[in-house]
C-alpha cells in the first residue's frame, strides 16, 4: 500500500508498505500559492500489473492550521470518488470502510 498526495499539480508518493495497518512516518513540504484548492490524498493497493485505488481524500486548503511542531493527527474517512466542480476537484464521496490519519499543517517560510 502506499500514498499519493497532490496539491496544485504537484504530486508525491510514499515508500509502499505491506501489511493490514501501514503507517508511513513521512512528511512532505509542497509551497502553496492558492488557498481555494484542496489537498488530494490517495490510497493505493499496489498490484502485480496495475495498481487499485482504495480511496481518496479531499482537505480543503483553508481548513488546514498553521503550526510549527506536529500534531496529533486527524482521522479522515477515504471515499470512493471525487466531486468535480469546473475541472478541478472539489470534494469526496461515498465513503469506503477505510481511514488514513494524517497531520496536515501550514508551516511559515524561515
């Protein structure tokens, strides 16, 4: 299993981890110049030939908390599909039996 994460057409993958409850342990740095966008995360099944989604999660931008020390994290339910609104995505639904705990937060420049 491993994680996607994208926000205004940037995009980074985890290391895949096997077993019933991965945990990645890995944090990512994306600079933002737009507030009304959303972070994508994606959770994937790796396959032999092709990979499956196991669901996805949307996090409006605006929602997420500025701080300089981590968190304890949030649980967010994946869910089985995007809401578009004007070719971008929007939101999730239908959610899926799933959870991912993440701590998302805005860190300032030095």
């Amino acid at each position: 299993t491993y994680v996607t994460l994208k926000v205004q057409n940037v995009k980074s993958t985890t290391v895949a981890v096997r077993g019933d409850q991965p945990c990645w342990e890995q944090d990512f740095m994306f600079e933002i110049s737009r507030l009304d966008l959303g972070l994508i995360v994606e959770v994937w099944n790796k396959g032999l030939i092709w990979d499956t989604l196991v669901g996805t999660v949307w996090i409006a931008l605006k929602a997420i908390h500025q701080s300089d020390e981590e968190g304890p994290g949030e649980w967010s339910t994946l869910e089985a599909e995007v809401v578009m609104k004007h070719d971008e995505i929007c939101g999730t639904k239908n959610p899926t039996p799933h959870k991912i705990l993440l701590d998302t937060r805005f860190e300032l420049p030095l």
